[in-house]
C-alpha cells in the first residue's frame, strides 16, 4: 500500500489514477505491456481513492486485445485483468477474429459460450 503521506497530497491519488489511465490509453496499441504497467499501478491506488478510474474497463479490453496482436495465446492469460464479465466476452469477440490455431478458436467459442450463460443467468435473476 502507498503511503499518502509520502507521496501524494489525498486528492493527488485520484489525479495521477487518472493520468496513469489516460497514458496508458494513448500508448496501449504500441506497446500494451507498458500499458498493462500503468493499469496495474493505477489499479494499486484503489485503495486510496476508493474507485476505479473512467475507462479502466476500456483500457483493460484495449490491453488484452492489443496483446493478441502479438500473441492470441498469451492474451488469454491476461484476460483476467478484466474484472466484468461483458467486458470480458467483448474482448473474446474481438479476439476471435485474429488468425489462429483450430485449438485456439475451439478453447475461445468455449470461453464465449461460457461467458453468454453466465451473463444469461444475470439478466434471469
């Protein structure tokens, strides 16, 4: 946990929550790991400012699929960062489209299926 008291005046933390997430966003299609970075290290301020930023969710999609540029495979393993489930099937659908193994695309129908049940139930309840 950061020590407010070292670092940042109390309204500082919301700021440069902030900040981190706006950068992060304007570099995440070049270089979605220093994003992922600055994600993390705004999400660690949470405690601090008792919410997540405007467009974290957003950025987290970003970072997932942009990773998948690279590497579909190795996106998959970030998915977690992506802590809403309709958030998380919109960047399974994007992903979907990159070219990939067979095995890929059978393990990513079954992930969007799981995850069309699961929003499914939500909306029943």
């Amino acid at each position: 946990m950061i020590n407010k008291d070292t670092y940042f005046d109390e309204p500082d933390f919301k700021s440069h929550m902030y900040f981190l997430i706006e950068e992060a966003s304007l570099i995440v299609e070049k270089d979605p790991f220093e994003a992922l970075k600055m994600f993390n290290d705004a999400n660690k301020l949470y405690d601090e400012v008792g919410c997540f930023a405007l467009g974290t969710l957003d950025l987290a999609v970003s970072i997932v699929v942009n990773i998948a540029k690279q590497d579909v495979e190795k996106s998959l393993n970030y998915l977690n960062i992506i802590e809403v489930d309709y958030y998380r099937l919109e960047a399974l659908e994007k992903i979907r489209q990159y070219p990939q193994s067979k095995e890929i695309v059978d393990l990513i129908d079954k992930m969007i299926n799981e995850l069309k049940n699961i929003i499914d139930s939500y909306e029943k309840v």
